[in-house]
C-alpha cells in the first residue's frame, strides 16, 4: 500500500521496463555460453544486456537467478521449436529420431 494525498492506495509505483525481457535473456543465454557461468560477472551481463548493475538486480535477482531464467527460456523456445518444426511432418518414431539428432548435433557443435 502507498500513502497518497493522505489516503492509503494499492498502487504499484514501479516504473514500467523499458526491455524486452525474452531479448536480454537471450543476450545473456549467449554470454554464458561464450564464458560459461563462473567467468560470466553480473557487470559483463548487465554491459551485453544493455542494463545498469540495479536494474538487472532489480529484474531478474541475482546471477543465478538470472542463468536459471535464462536456461528456462533457452530450454522452452529450443524444444518448441524443435517439435514445431518436426510436428505433423514425419511419422512418430522418426520424429522422434530426428529430435534427438537435431540436440546431439547442436550439442557437438557446443550449442
């Protein structure tokens, strides 16, 4: 509650963000794949992500907080893009192999 021209409000002040949060997670999904989470510093995120020191704080938490958000998004829009792209086209089992191929390959290629 907020204390307004001397009335109690339920008003959130907060300034709206000004960032697309899908956007920065995935700028941040890149910078932990480049240095990997321990030589990743929340300074060279805030800098790629194009965000002061407080306002990733603020948004997202700490480090960890920010790559397990990150890892969520990567992991949601990587697998539904897989099964969109392989959904209907292929018989279930070759589907299927085809899934697993597509994360192997990527995963040999270090994404």
């Amino acid at each position: 509650m907020t204390f307004v021209m001397g009335c109690w409000a339920n008003r959130d002040m907060s300034r709206p963000r000004e960032f697309d949060e899908a956007e920065v997670l995935s700028v941040a999904i890149d910078c932990f794949w480049e240095r990997g989470y321990k030589a990743t510093s929340v300074r060279a995120l805030a800098d790629k992500m194009g965000l002061t020191g407080a306002s990733l704080y603020n948004a997202f938490g700490d480090k960890q907080t920010l790559y397990r958000r990150a890892l969520n998004q990567y992991i949601e829009t990587s697998f539904a893009d897989r099964v969109r792209r392989l959904e209907g086209k292929l018989p279930p089992s070759q589907a299927i192999e085809a899934f697993f191929a597509e994360i192997i390959q990527r995963s040999l290629a270090g994404r």
